[in-house]
C-alpha cells in the first residue's frame, strides 16, 4: 500500500507540535522546507528518507531525529507508533540561539541530522510540553515563556548530541567536523569523495561511518547538499544568471548544473528563482539554508 503524505504546518514565525497516536496503518508526512524538526519516537517505529531516491532510514523507539531542514523528507509513522513532532521555524530557530560563542557552537551542531538516544518522559518531553502548554493557553506573556522553552530544549538537545558523540569516540565525531570543514573550503573543486579521504588521511569507508554518524548524510550527499544550499540561496538573493551561478559553483557546464539541480530540488533552477523571490517578496524568507 503506498503511504499517504501529509504535509506538516510550516509557520514563519513560529513552532508547531503534532502528535502521532498509535495509528492503525502506516502514516506518512512530508518535512517542511526551512523548517527543522525534532522527531521523540516513544514506541513503534519511524521511518525517514532525504528524498524518493533515496532509501529509508528506520528510527525505532526509544530514540530521537533531528531534521537539521526537511527539505520536503518523507517521514513515516508505522503502525502502532507513539511520536511527537516539534517543527521550528527558520526565524523561532535562530531566535532561540543564544548570540554568544556557545549558541555558534550549537548551531554547527543542529546544523547537522542527529539520530540521538531518547528516554520518553525525560527533561526533553517536560520541555516540549511546556511550550505547547504556552502555546495553547495563549495567556500573556506568553510569547516570552514559548522563547525560552525554545532556547532550554535547544541547549537540552545540543548536550544529548554531544554526550552521544563522547560516548561513542571523539575520533569519529574529529573526523567529521574535518570533512565538513574541508568540504566548506573546497567545495567549489568538486573533489571525490576518495580525494577527501586522502586528505584526511582515512579510508573511503571510516569517512563514510563518520560523516553519517555525525550528519546522518553519506559523504557525497552531504557535499550536494551544500551545492544546493548555496545554489538555493544564490538564485533567491541575487539577480545571477542560472549559468554565472553554475560556474560560481564551480560547473563547467551550465546544463549539467540545471540537471543537477533539478533532479535534487524537482524543478529547475529558474522556475525555483521566480518563486523563491516571489516568497521572499511577501516575507517568506523559508528558501534560505540554515544554519
């Protein structure tokens, strides 16, 4: 039987909570683009992919996802499941950060997809609730409370990604932060992953487990999601023509980059700049990447 997408709410402004109670059949929803989303599994199973390409990753309960943007993610509840959704917007995100050396630090992290341990009616689940609680009431004051709920569970969420990545060997986690370090610097000489590897000094495969460890993406999918970030923000912010982008990006061909484009985002480049300005012209400013 094919799943049956939903769309999740997507507020500018704002965060939003759904709860996925035990349904009978298998329940799909589509991530919202700019929006990132904190997935708590507390029984059953759900199951998360980047795209229709690409294969299902499973989180089975107890545990925690990250969706650092979901960039239209599929995400399908099992029956029988228990979970809760907590989608933030780009501007409720941000705004939570603290705007301090630490909240940089948190920011490079849930700048990532984490797949984190999770014990149901923790401080976590007593955060969310108080926001929705905030949120639902409406009372005054209100909007302040719902912030700093934010800001606690964003810090709660950066200390279970970091405690997990102790406990499983700084090496790894050493690893990674190189690669994204390295991809960012050289991103534009559309190096192998192999070439990385070398660079770094590791195996094609150590680098592998490291980047999904610590990004949830493989190496090659976390560089084309990088390209598309910028090539995103490029065709929304600027008057750049799609073949002075492709070559900025670092494409000989112009067309190549149009496909490239287009199998990733599902339109072409120029159809996603009309409507991207468009958005952004009434405010929506959900085109743009985070972090």
């Amino acid at each position: 039987m094919r799943d049956q997408f939903n769309a999740l709410p997507a507020r500018r402004s704002a965060a939003t909570v759904l709860h996925v109670r035990s349904p009978l059949t298998s329940v799909g929803y589509t991530l919202a683009t700019g929006s990132a989303h904190l997935v708590l599994v507390a029984a059953g199973q759900v199951r998360l992919r980047a795209g229709s390409q690409e294969p299902y990753l499973g989180v089975d309960a107890p545990r925690l996802a990250w969706r650092a943007d979901g960039a239209g993610d599929e995400l399908v509840a099992e029956g029988g499941t228990r979970a809760t959704i907590l989608t933030l917007s780009r501007l409720a995100l941000t705004g939570a950060l603290p705007v301090t050396p630490l909240g940089e630090q948190m920011q490079r992290t849930l700048g990532q997809n984490l797949s984190l341990p999770y014990e149901p009616g923790s401080r976590i689940d007593t955060l969310v609730a108080g926001f929705e609680a905030e949120r639902t009431a409406a009372e005054p004051g209100a909007d302040v409370a719902m912030g700093h709920y934010l800001s606690l569970l964003l810090v709660q969420l950066w200390r279970l990604a970091r405690g997990d990545l102790v406990a499983h060997g700084r090496a790894p986690q050493g690893l990674a932060e190189r690669f994204v370090l390295l991809a960012g610097q050289r991103l534009r000489e559309h190096l192998t992953v192999g070439a990385y590897a070398r660079a770094l000094g590791v195996s094609r495969d150590r680098l592998g487990t490291a980047v999904r460890r610590a990004t949830g993406y493989s190496p090659q999918g976390y560089l084309h999601l990088l390209l598309i970030r910028e090539a995103s923000e490029l065709l929304a912010d600027t008057g750049m023509p799609v073949g002075q982008i492709a070559f900025r990006l670092g494409f000989s061909d112009p067309a190549y980059f149009s496909r490239f484009f287009t199998r990733h985002r599902g339109e072409t480049p120029a159809q996603f700049g009309r409507t991207a300005k468009a958005r952004l012209a009434k405010g929506d400013q959900s085109y743009a990447a985070w972090p």
